[in-house]
C-alpha cells in the first residue's frame, strides 16, 4: 500500500455562491495529493511526462459528504491499495479538522510517447514495487 | 424521463498540457446541461435559488473514453430518468461527431433557506411531475 | 479594425461567495471572444496552432464596473483597432442589458514552431490585411 | 508599506496545451498571496466577511514576462506601497529561481454589508495603521 498527506486551503477562487467549495475543485486537490504521491515515492510526475509518459484520468468518483468553505484547511489523503499493473487506482479521503469531507477514486493507465495505452514505464514499477 | 441536451465548445482555458481537456471540466459541463434541463422544463435554477434552495452535488461519477481537445464541439445530454424524490439522479452523455467521450452522473438533494436537506420545492416537483 | 462580439452566460462555476462572476473568469470570456474573431476572420486560432504557432499572452488589463451573477448574458466584444505587426493587441468590452460591465485588454506574441517570439504567421497576416 | 510572500506550485489544472500555467491563474495565484497578507497583518480576509465586508477586485492587470510549467515553484510578493483610503492598491511580484516571472497589481474597494462602496473597516484600518 501507498499512502500520502497533503494539506490543501480552500481559495476564495474555489468557492460558489452557495458560499462553499465548488464541486468541481476536489478533483484538483485529489491532483495535487496524487502528484505529491509520486513525489514521495521518488517518481514524480513531471520526470515521467519527461520521458513522454502521460497518466490521464480513466474514472474518476467522488462522495460529498461535508461542505468546506473559503479558507478551510483540509488534508487530501490518497492511497493506491492495489498494485499498480494496467490500470492505477488511487482513493482518496479529505478530511477537515474531525470531519469525513469526502471520499472518492481515480483511475488512469499510462498512455506511451506514441500515444497509446501501456503498461507502467519501469522508473514507476521500480518506485511502487517495495509497498506491495 | 426529462432528456435536455446542450452544446458545447472546448475553451483553451479548459485544456491542460497533454494537449486535452483536463478531466475537472467535464463537471462545469455537466453543471451547463443541467441548468438547461431546468430551464427547458420552466424551471431555471436561479428562481430556485431566489427562493432559497440550493442543490449542491452530493455524489459525481465521470467515465472519460476519449478524449477532447482545444475547439473541440460535443453535446451533453442530461437525463433524468427517475423521478425525483428526495434525492435526485442526472445522467450525463457526451458525445462529440460520433463518439462517445464521456459518461457520468451527479446527485443531488435540495437544501432548504435554513440549510437543512428538504424535499424538492413545490415549483420543481410541478415542473417535474408531467414527465413522469 | 477588426471587430467581433460574442455571447457568453455564466455558469455556476464561474461564481464565487461573494455571489457574483469571480474577476479570473472575465480572461477566460475575453479568449472566447477572440476565438471567435479569429474565426470570423477565417483564421481560427487551431489552425495556427496546428501550424505550430502559439499566441500566448503578454498583458492582461481588466477594469470591472458592474458584477455579473449566476446565469446572466452578456455580451463580449473583441476589437483590433491597430495593424498587428510584432504585437498584436485586443480591446474587450463586456456589455449586459444596458450595462457597461466590464473593459479591458490582452497584448500578445506569436511564437513559431521553435518556440521564439516571432513576426505574424503568413496567413494571419493575409487575414487581417483586408481590415486596415 | 506592507509585503508578505507566498508560494504557490503550479498545478496540472493550471497548465494549457501550450505547455504552460495559463495566464487566468496569475489572478488566483495574487488573491492567495493577498490572504496571506491580510493574515500577515492579523487581519484574516475571512474574519471581514463574517462581519459583512466584501472586498471586489476593480482593476487588475498583469505582465508575463517568462513561463512557468507544471510543477514549478514561485514566490508570489503582495505590497501595499500607499496606505489605504477608500482605494486599495496591491503590488504583485512573481519569481521562479532567480526569474522574474510576472509582475501586476489589483485595485479595490470595500463592501459594506448594505452592498454600497464603504471606507474600509476599522479592524482593516488599525490593522494597517502601523505599516504606514
């Protein structure tokens, strides 16, 4: 399993006029746990696009359960449970203070410099092999 | 069933450096088609708010198939295809020429002027009640 | 000079807790804005791009007079008023009713294939030509 | 004169097709460094609005001056150089490395809970005082 922590603030650009965070930012912050996934595991993100790898979203589900609002601080915490082969699958949980925020997953597959679905380039199979 | 479908245009601001859409805007899409569903059953969702209710996302889920880039034309058609209770299901499909690029839905529950979860709105289940 | 207005609506997401369009979002309207002209011009902006060119932005400047809220229209108009040779510069005003809600402006560069600031690709130059 | 420094990292959601962060988010990546000031000074962004102050932005404007990618650091410097009357200026450096990436300013006025332009709150005032 691999697990990271990343702590978000809600920016007022984030919110809508229910006063709340936008739906649609919880992606964005579920992007910037992933990416720091792969930080903490030594294969960032940008190394593997210099390579030519790209890792689009396949699916992507989210549960709101607690609204936030401008200026909350969050933690985003994602965890791959599976071993990564074709398909990566990462869930995630936002938790604010004591409260369950939301929950949710994306999956992806590597796509290769020819543009085509591959199986994950060797730098990532290397990084993820120890936690499985 | 309530069926609504929409056009729309991918804006440069929507993609992201793989040369695509980036997979967050698909709910702003989502969120476009829904407003005119609501509109095209006299029902728009800003004289909801006017009254006080809101209907926040309580769940989303998005499948992406293929992608879309910058200029890109797809449809999105919102439907409705149980009758809305206390909670309420969208469907989602967007196509662009003839592919299917996406699929999805959202759900949601009306909250009252006091911020409490509450059953539709008289004007919504009227405007509803016909269609099924 | 060359002139083009553009419809735009805006959406949820476009809005922020202060109930009102948040003023990142105008930058967005101002490049549909001059999507279009340059469509208008028989010059779409994809087709440079697949060219190899890029148009990227120099300056930005934005004057809000009055807010836009969820689900209002308005108008966005687009003007070249000076030739464009190595700078090319766009005039935005964004009109709703009778208001006047916004002014503003964009300067940009081409960049050619290799990624240097470079003059007008040949064929925006022949569509312009016609209007100065 | 009142300065604080933040740093933002560029996101994936920040990035276009043309390989770079898109100019909209500079806005955003200035409001966060202007919460970050009004913390600074012991006067949160968040505490005015509880107690019914807006503060919308009037003017904005930006200089590109290099790009930033995915990923990349920057530090994004707020200045308030004039004391605050019925008008707020702010100053905005970006830098990456040793580049100076962007340079801007916004312009703004306070909101009274009655929706009219006001002087700006006493806690702003006396929280600002002393800089000046």
């Amino acid at each position: 399993m691999i697990s990271s922590t990343t702590e978000i603030r809600v920016r007022y650009a984030e919110t809508d006029m229910m006063g709340i965070a936008y739906h649609r930012n919880y992606l964005t912050w579920f992007e910037v746990a992933r990416v720091k996934m792969l930080d903490e595991i030594n294969c960032p993100y940008r190394a593997l696009e210099l390579q030519g790898f790209r890792l689009p979203v396949l699916e992507v589900s989210v549960r709101y359960l607690q609204p936030l609002t401008f200026d909350d601080r969050a933690t985003v915490k994602a965890t791959i449970s599976k071993k990564p082969m074709l398909r990566i699958e990462v869930d995630y949980e936002i938790r604010s203070e004591d409260k369950l925020i939301a929950t949710g997953f994306t999956r992806h597959a590597f796509i290769n410099p020819e543009g085509r679905p591959t199986r994950p380039p060797s730098d990532f199979l290397a990084a993820v092999e120890p936690f499985f």
